[in-house]
C-alpha cells in the first residue's frame, strides 16, 4: 500500500507521540523502581536520625534506679551494691558514650545534670572498686591525711567522659566551677564521706535542676551538726566546705555570709565570726 506524503507525515508523527509516551511512562517506572530500591536505606536514615534526635536519656533513669535502690537518708549501702554492679556499669557505658559534640548540644541545665550525676556515679564506683574501705581518703596511699592533701582519690582515678580520659578533678574544677558560676554545685556533689552534703535518693535532671540544687543547699545549711549559728555570741560555725571555696561564694554572692543568709531563720550579723569545723572523711556508708 502507497502512502501519500502527508499522510506518511501523520503516520509519523503520531509514532513519535507513542515513542514519547511509552518513554515518560518508562522513565516513571524506571524512577518508581530506584526509589523502591532506595526505601529500605531511608528508613535506615530516618531511623538512625531519630534514635539520635532522641539522643541522650536527660532523666537519668539508669541511675535513679540504683540511688532509690542503695541510697538512704544520704547514705550508700555499698556492700550490697557491690554485689549488684551491672545496673552501675551499664549507667557509666552510657556517660561515657556520650560525645563531646553531643554534649555541645545540651542545654545548660543539661549539662550541669550530666555533670554532676557523672561526678557522683563514678564516685561511687570509685568506692566500690577499692571497697572494703573506711574513708575515701584511704585511696591512694598508706596514709590517709597524705592522699587527702594531695587530693589522690580525685586526681589519679581516671574514666573515660566526653572523649577522653577525665578524672573527679575535672569534672569538679574544670568544669563545673568553670563553667557555671553556681555554688550549689558544693552541695551537689557528694565526696563519699559523712561530712559532704548528703546524696540525693534521686538523679539531678535538667528539667527540676534549680529547684534540686536549691534543696541541697538549705538541707546542708540548716543541718546543725555542720553549721550552726548563735546569735546572742554572733558565733557562726560552718562547714570547710565554706572555707575552701569562699571566693566561689564570694564571687557569687559578695561574701559567704550573704550567700548562706538566705537558708538561715535568723538575721546574720555581717560581722560574725566564723568558725569552721572539722571535716568527717569517714566513708558514707549506710547498713
């Protein structure tokens, strides 16, 4: 059969219509396939984005667990908790996977949260790997009021946090005292001794923290076998926790008596004398 020109030109140009059709239908399956094969590593990507969107457990409830558990009236019961360490392990695996830029990431109550836990949890730890012992201060060295001086139990145990090898020390003076310019960290933090503020039977969250680290100073302010004061002799007597870091009270306050004021019933006289006790190193321990 002889086609006549145009009609040889319609025939054409309806082939090239279908040849373009067939190849956007083509292309759409040929794209619907690449992005069915690519399904299972987004999900993976979503997935993985949002576990770390989640990131950090700011709750602290590993070690709330184990502080409701093995803590009483701001006292440890270390022997049993010895017996029963993995919950404690597996909390401080958690503190020291966190990493520097993810700790970047962290608000500032966050932080101080972090910090403060990580200070105490490995305090703990600390203890029981050297447990039985009578005093933190038998860390370290035959006698205890040289290591104590030298600060051993703080400064020569090491553990990994935030990306590297840090010690008690650290965490203390590094950055807690640097970085936040809050007293109540003193009140926070507990030494494992009887003579330090008493441990909470509860992590530090970020969400309660101001009113956690409020709590902590007036209980350690108005316990009266550390500070005390007698009006009529305008006699204060306070723990040497006042002592060895009054330019932190200080710098925050004006003077200790103005920072401590404020926890106390009665109106300090400005000039009162201060006297500070002698500190208790025997170990907190609990039955």
């Amino acid at each position: 059969m002889n086609l006549s020109s145009m009609e040889f030109t319609n025939k054409t140009n309806s082939l090239e219509k279908e040849i373009i059709q067939e190849s956007r239908a083509f292309s759409k399956v040929s794209s619907f396939w690449k992005m069915y094969k690519l399904f299972p590593i987004a999900l993976v990507f979503i997935f993985s984005f949002s576990i770390s969107a989640q990131g950090f457990d700011h709750s602290h409830s590993e070690f709330d667990t184990i502080l409701k558990k093995y803590v009483v009236n701001g006292f440890v019961k270390y022997k049993v908790l010895s017996k029963d360490r993995a919950p404690l392990t597996n909390y401080l695996k958690t503190l020291s996977s966190v990493s520097t830029n993810e700790y970047k990431d962290f608000n500032k109550n966050q932080k101080m949260a972090f910090l403060i836990n990580a200070y105490n949890a490995f305090t703990i730890e600390l203890i029981l790997n050297n447990y039985p012992i009578k005093s933190i201060g038998d860390i370290g060295g035959p006698i205890r009021l040289v290591n104590l001086a030298r600060g051993a139990p703080w400064k020569n145990y090491k553990f990994p946090l935030l990306g590297a090898d840090r010690t008690l020390d650290w965490i203390e003076h590094s950055k807690l005292r640097i970085d936040f310019n809050d007293p109540r960290i003193h009140f926070a933090i507990n030494c494992a001794s009887i003579g330090c503020p008493a441990l909470r039977k509860e992590s530090y969250k970020a969400k309660n923290l101001d009113a956690q680290l409020q709590d902590g100073l007036v209980k350690f302010l108005t316990d009266k076998s550390k500070n005390t004061y007698n009006k009529e002799k305008k006699e204060l007597t306070l723990s040497k926790i006042f002592d060895w870091f009054k330019s932190d009270f200080e710098k925050k306050s004006g003077s200790v008596i103005q920072f401590i004021q404020p926890a106390f019933s009665e109106t300090i006289d400005p000039k009162a004398d201060i006297e500070y006790s002698d500190y208790d190193w025997n170990l907190n321990e609990g039955k």
